[in-house]
C-alpha cells in the first residue's frame, strides 16, 4: 500500500511530501517548483536530489536539480525576444536568462491520492501576470504518479488570457551512479547542437556518437535531436528508460557534474534559445490547453 505524508519544515522552502511503499520512495517539494528531490527503488538511488537542509537548498539554486522548466528550457540570449511584434526582456541568470521561470515558484498541492497499486500527487501554479519578461495568463497543473516500477510526470498549461504566448517545457533530472564510467547511454539522434561561448546554439552538426555507448571518461554539456523520444540510461545498480511525449521535435540535454556521481539527463520540448530561433517552440493561443508528459520506467540489476 503506498503512503504519502506531507512533512513540515521550519524553512518552508524545504516542506515535503514523501510518498513511500515497501519498494520505492519519492520526494516532492511544493515550494521549489514542485520538483522531484528523491526516488529511491528497492533501496537503490536514481534520481540525485537535494538534501532536506540548507545546504541542498544552495545546492539546488546552484544546480536546479529536477526541476520544472517553463516557458523555456536552457538558455534564452541576453534574456531577449520578441512575440506578436513585441519586445520582451527577462532577467539574467548569469550572461543569458536560464531554466524558465517556475523552479523557484510556490506551487499548491490540489489533491494526493494513494491505494495498493499507485501515489498520486497534483500540484498547481497560476501566474500574476507579473513575470519579468513573460506577463501572461498561465495555468500550470503538475501530476506525478507513481507505482512499483514507473514514474510518469504531466505538466499541463493552459492559457486563460486573451493573447498568445510562446513555450516549451524541460525537466532537469540528476541520475544517480557511483561509477559513471561504467554506464551506459542510449538514445537516437543524428545531430547535436553546436553553441558559442556563451552556450547558445548558433548551428548543428553530426552526431558522431553510436546509438549506445559507454559514458568512459566523458564529460558532457550538449543539446542532442532526437529521432526517437526514448533514452536508457544503464548503471551497475540500476536500468532506466525515459520516454517523453512530443509532436514535432524532441531535444535532449546531456550535463555531467565534475564530481561524476551523476549525470544529468533533461529532456526538453525545444531548443535552447528556441525563443529566438524557434526550433521547436510552441504558441499557445488563447483558451487553449497543452500537455507534456515524462516517463521513467527502472528496475534494478539482479
């Protein structure tokens, strides 16, 4: 029977909700973007999340493990763009804005469910318009559901204002793996962006990667097309396959942290920059409601 808790912290930021069964165990945090800080199946770590102190806390606006990225994934240049023959301007992160807008947003729980089989968790976020560079109408719902083997995320934003706006999603997970090296990488793409100094992508080039290939010594920060929305990810202790849905183009983001006890593995509805360039971005019109969802089905090695 799966459990789900709600547990407090003396620092907001840091309230929880744990959802749990003999086999796996889940972390949620309403208040940091309803991100996912921990899944844990049959005692093995897969998702490499914060702690539950202040130091996950700088360790998570260092990193933004997990965390939910809207409207835009990756990096948007100089924060800059332009819609409906408007100019906006968002704040930068560092040289260019990065990683959306609602990691850091308190996002309320509408509903949890538990039974025998799978948890539910559903969480929402409704913006005031007053965004820096993104003054919209927009409704976010979050759903994680989780069961002995699976975990499917769904994010759904729905547009109650009177006018468009542009958007993409990304998902920005940490897998755990003591021992990198001996993973395992597989995904099918036939081209990886190529970015400038400031890792904005500026063109494409060949993919010279084979389809599966051990991560080795491997030090990664790139932007990968997808032919096929699928990726397996193998370690010693554990096999995880991700699959996303999308309609037109699928993008995936490869980061290896220096200390390599992870490897991040983002995937993403556009393109970096997408709302300059945009590949892969989308409009969303008035009233309309559009949904992306994420897949992570794993099993242990035996």
């Amino acid at each position: 029977m799966f459990q789900i808790v709600e547990v407090t912290n003396n620092n907001a930021l840091l309230s929880h909700i744990h959802v749990f069964n003999d086999k796996i165990s889940c972390k949620i945090f309403p208040n940091l973007g309803a991100s996912l800080q921990e899944l844990v199946f049959e005692t093995k770590p897969i998702i490499n999340g914060i702690e539950v102190s202040e130091n996950g806390l700088s360790e998570y606006q260092n990193f933004k493990k997990s965390a939910l990225l809207f409207p835009f994934p990756g990096r948007i240049e100089k924060g800059k763009y332009m819609h409906n023959q408007r100019s906006f301007q968002f704040d930068s992160n560092e040289a260019n804005a990065i990683h959306g807008l609602v990691f850091d947003r308190h996002f309320e729980v509408e509903s949890t469910e538990a039974s025998e089989e799978n948890a539910k968790v559903v969480l929402s976020y409704t913006s005031n318009e007053k965004l820096k560079g993104f003054p919209f109408k927009f409704q976010l719902l979050v759903s994680y559901v989780i069961s002995n083997d699976c975990l499917q995320l769904s994010i759904d934003v729905k547009n109650p204002g009177k006018e468009s706006f542009p958007f993409g999603f990304g998902w920005h997970p940490y897998f755990r793996s003591e021992h990198l090296a001996n993973g395992t990488l597989s995904f099918s793409s036939e081209e990886q962006m190529v970015c400038d100094e400031n890792k904005i992508p500026k063109t494409t080039k060949k993919n010279t990667l084979t389809q599966s290939f051990k991560l080795e010594s491997r030090f990664f920060d790139d932007t990968f097309i997808l032919l096929d929305k699928e990726v397996t990810f193998e370690t010693d202790n554990y096999i995880l396959q991700m699959n996303f849905s999308e309609t037109t183009k699928a993008f995936l983001q490869i980061f290896t942290p220096s200390d390599r006890k992870s490897i991040a593995l983002e995937p993403m509805s556009c393109s970096p920059n997408a709302f300059n360039t945009g590949n892969g971005l989308k409009v969303l019109q008035s009233q309309e409601t559009y949904t992306w969802q994420v897949g992570l089905h794993f099993r242990t090695r035996s």
